[in-house]
C-alpha cells in the first residue's frame, strides 16, 4: 500500500479544501492508499502532533468551506526558518529534520498546494530527494504554466460585488470611490474585478502610473456630466519612478505588507479634481469566504489528476490547467518565470477599448 501526504502553505484561497477533499477520496477510494495530513504547511512536519491520519470522514461537508482544514503558514520556509531567540530574529535551516521526519512516515509522495513561493520550497525538498507533487493555489493567479489557479475567481467575485456596491453609494453622493484590491505584483484581480464591475480606472502592478493621468480620466467623467468615479486599485499598484507603498515592514513575526496606495491616489484626486473621495481597502475578504463553482471544479480536478501523477510516479512536478485538460509541468518550469498580467494582451486591450484608463 501506498502512503501519501498533502500541505497547504502559503495565504489561503478558497478551494484549498475541495482540493484536500479529492485527494483523500481519490486516494482512499480509487488506489486504497493511506494519506497523512500535515498541518500548517511544513512547519506540521517539525512540530508536535503536526501529521496525522486523514480518513474519508475528515473531508466530509467540506468542498464549499473556505479556508483550509489542514492550516496553513506562510513563514514556514524549512531552509530558512525565522525564528526568535532571547529576543532576536534568527534565520535555521530545518530541512534536513524535515527530510528525516518524511523518510520516517514512508511518505511515497508530498502533495503540495501552494503559491509559487510554498512550491519553490516544494522544489528545493524533490532536489534533495523528497517526492512531491505540486498544486497551484493563490488568489492572486501568478503561478506560471497553468491557465488558472483556484482561489482567483472566487476573489474576483467578491471583488466585483464591492465594485457593485461602491458604485451605487458613488453615484448618490457624487463622488470618487477608490477601492484598494490585492495583489502584491500581479494585477489580474484589480483588472478583471474592474472590467466586470465597470470601474472608470483600473491600476494594476504592471503597468506604473501618474496620478495626473488619473486626474484627467476623473476630470473627463466631470466634464462630460458623470460626477462619480470607480478607481480600482491594487495593493502593488505603483507611480511611475515610484516605490510599491508598505503598510508594515517585515520582521520575525510579519512578513512586509503593502497597503495604502489607494489613500494617496484618493488624496490626489480630491485636492486636484475638486471632487469628494472615499477609500475603501477590501483585504482579506478577498481571500475568505465559500468558493465560487468554478473553484470548487477546479481544485477538484486538480486534486484528483494529483493524485493521479503520483500513481504515475510523475514527481517533482506540478499540475496543470490547460485549456480543458490537466498537464504536468516540472517545478522547475513553472519557477523560472512569475505569472504577470500581459501588458500587451487582450485583456488589457479590453480596458483601454472600453476608455477605462489604467493610469499611463
Ligand atoms: O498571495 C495572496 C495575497 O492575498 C497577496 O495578494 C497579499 O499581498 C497577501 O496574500 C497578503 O497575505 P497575508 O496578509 O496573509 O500576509
């Protein structure tokens, strides 16, 4: 019989648990194996009471709960774990403990779910001989080689929804609503939040700004008797020759936020558009919450096609959607180059058709 175990690390995105759901059931049920969980992403692997058995009564009831039943962590590098000690941030590298930990369970394979960060660490545990199989997880889409990750469409529905509700109260009161969405590099929620939620300008990582440019968009709406404005905003958007805005610095216990992007934009308006604004900063709600269908679909047939590859001894990869079909693609692959919005591609083309200005 076969033993495998499945982690989830990094942020959490919707979905985590239909992905835990179909690995268990396609485990258990289709290939009769035994499947450990480990909680709190590797950190589960070092820790007392962090593996443990998961049964088929475990994944019950849970395909449309948010989350992820298994924990997560997004500081639990095992090759450079921060740590405080007598008081001072010191960097260990545990992944030899971690290796042996695996060794000792008889693990034939680690699933994976994870950002691009979480299956880098993934990598780097296959270089040194631990079987794994990713899964791309990350509301943020930014994981390269496949088409989606589950955990986006949910958090574009959430985002769409606020744009919705922003843009009634923005009417009535005739004023700038600036709404500050995720995304550290990647700007594809803020992008396919705006365009679905009709947003007026849409500022997304990849594409630097200058707040005249949104003042002239602002202006124009004016002028042409539209005294409202949708700004849409991601957390990483940043102005021409300027920096990303940090909320909090990191250290042992954080790692660095950014946030606050959206209250200088909305500044600059109101002083130079004459015009009322309104920030509004929607965070983790992005990320929480039961997923969409199509999320659940997803992360289902992701699950399931990897459970499949370690049947098919496919390790050190990680699945894949392409078009209607699951692929496997080498970590490596997927590793050397981040997902970013295509700056030249249709959606951004869609934008600039619409006359939505995305700040340049
Ligand atoms: O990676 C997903 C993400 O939602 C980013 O867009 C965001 O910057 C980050 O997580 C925030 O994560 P946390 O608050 O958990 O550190």
């Amino acid at each position: 019989m076969n033993r495998i175990a499945i982690l989830t690390g990094g942020g959490d995105a919707p979905g985590l648990n239909a992905v835990i759901r179909a690995v268990v059931k396609t485990a258990i049920g289709e290939y009769g194996w035994d499947v450990l969980g480990v909680r709190n992403g590797f950190d589960g692997f070092v820790s007392q009471g962090g593996v443990f058995p998961l049964s088929i009564n475990e994944v019950r009831g849970i395909l449309q709960r948010g989350g992820t039943i298994l924990g997560t962590a997004n500081r639990g590098n095992p090759f450079a774990r921060k740590v405080m000690k007598d008081g001072v941030e010191i960097v260990e590298d545990t992944s030899q403990q971690v290796y042996d930990r695996i060794r000792s369970l008889g693990l034939d394979a680690l699933i994976v779910v994870g950002g691009d960060g979480t299956l880098g660490i993934a990598r780097d545990l296959h270089d040194i001989g631990v079987p794994v199989v990713g899964v791309p997880k990350t509301i943020d889409n930014d994981v390269s080689c496949t088409d989606f990750t589950f955990g986006f469409d949910t958090a574009v529905v959430t985002a769409t929804e606020a744009i919705d509700k922003l843009h009634t109260t923005a009417e009535s009161h005739h004023r700038v609503m600036v709404v500050e969405l995720m995304g550290r590099d990647a700007g594809f929620i803020t992008l396919y939040a705006g365009i679905a939620g009709g947003a007026d300008v849409i500022l997304i990582p990849e594409i630097p700004f200058r707040f005249e440019a949104v003042c002239a968009k602002v202006q124009h709406r004016i002028m042409r008797g539209s005294f409202f404005s949708i700004i849409a905003v991601a957390e990483g958007a940043h102005p021409l020759g300027g920096e990303q805005v940090v909320a909090r610095q990191g250290d042992a216990v954080y790692i660095q936020r950014l946030g606050g992007i959206s209250q200088q934009v909305a500044d600059f308006v109101s002083l130079n558009c004459q015009v009322e604004t309104r920030v509004t900063v929607l965070g983790h709600l992005q990320r929480g919450g039961s997923p969409t269908p199509f999320d659940r679909w997803l992360a289902t047939r992701l699950g399931t096609a990897a459970v499949r590859a370690v049947a098919n001894a496919e390790l050190g990869k990680m699945v894949a959607m392409r078009g209607d079909n699951m692929v496997m693609v080498p970590l490596t692959e997927v590793l050397a180059q981040p997902k970013r919005v295509d700056i030249d591609g249709d959606a951004v083309r869609t934008a600039r058709d619409l006359g939505i200005s995305l700040g340049n």
